[in-house]
C-alpha cells in the first residue's frame, strides 16, 4: 500500500507535512504558526498496487496549539 495526500490538498499545505509513502506516517516539515492557521484538514490517499489499483481516503485533522500563550 502507498500513502500520499490527496489532489484536493494544496501544494503549499503539502510543502507543510510530510508523509511516508510506505507507512503513512505524517510529520511536519517545518514550524507551524498558529497565528496564521490554528489547524488543517488533510485528505490522506492509500493506494495498492493491484490491477486495477484500489484506494481509500481519511481525512486527518491538526489542530495547531500557540506554546508562546
């Protein structure tokens, strides 16, 4: 199975996270500011590699906490 964001999610939140496409795994790929977003819904895909492939989604939600209040 191989993890991925889904096409609906923006190049620039994708530019944010990171995800293992072989585990799934999702991790930040820099600093998240809250004072610009305080959270994000991402679409995750798996795919398998059957013939014809099959799919799945989940949606995953962050919520961004402010450390500095």
């Amino acid at each position: 199975i191989y993890y991925s964001f889904s096409d609906d999610i923006s190049a620039d939140v994708q530019d944010l996270f990171i995800i293992d496409g072989k585990t799934g795994e999702l991790r930040t790929a820099g600093e998240l500011d809250f004072e610009e977003v305080q959270s994000y819904d991402l679409e995750i895909e798996a795919r398998d590699k059957g013939t014809p492939p099959l799919s799945g989604h989940c949606s995953v939600e962050l919520e961004v906490l402010d450390v500095n209040d």
